[in-house]
C-alpha cells in the first residue's frame, strides 16, 4: 500500500528552492502540454527562463500555467508539487536584468 503524506508549506517552499527545474504545463492551440523547464525561485516568485517561442507565444495567448516539480529517490519514495498561476513577462530592461542574475547565481552555487 502507498502512503501519501501531504507537504507542509514550508517543505513545499524547501522542495522549490533547492530543485530549480520541473516540468511547466500550458495551452497550445486548445490542448494542454508540458515540457521540461528551468526556473528560480525568489520570495514567493518564480522566474522561468525561456527563449522566444512556442512556450512564450502559448503564454502570451493563455497565462494560466502550472509547474510540476519533483525529487524522486526511488519508485516508493519521491515528493511533488504542482504550482498554479498567471505567468506575465518581464518587460522593464532592469528587472530582465535582474532576472538573469538570478538565474547566473542559481546556475554557479
């Protein structure tokens, strides 16, 4: 028998800041569809790093997203969360910047 135990917030919270990385699911052309995603988390922000494209025409077109993260350490023993939200661009050149800064020392601790 499975035994499912329900996160706290704060193991939620530990979960998405240490992984950095999960699988982002959005709309495209009235079907749902998740692919593999980076992400950073600040405070109660998340930060996804993507190039201009499919993802950003989707989101543009549709908000709503979710983000699935995970740590799986075996078949019985793994912890997920799923995130909801409204995904919006940065458009000022200095939170961009700031946002790449974010990612750099994510990518480099």
């Amino acid at each position: 028998m499975l035994d499912i135990d329900e996160m706290s917030s704060k193991e939620i919270h530990e979960l998405l800041h240490q992984v950095g990385y999960g699988h982002l699911g959005c709309i495209h052309e009235g079907k749902p569809y998740v692919m593999p995603m980076s992400y950073y988390l600040e405070d109660s922000d998340i930060y996804l790093f993507t190039t201009e494209g499919m993802k950003t025409h989707d989101i543009d077109a549709n908000p709503e997203i979710c983000l699935q993260v995970e740590e799986i350490n075996d078949p019985l023993h793994w912890r997920s969360v799923i995130v909801n939200g409204r995904a919006s661009r940065l458009t000022v050149q200095e939170d961009i910047e700031g946002a790449c800064h974010l990612c750099d020392e994510y990518k480099y601790s």
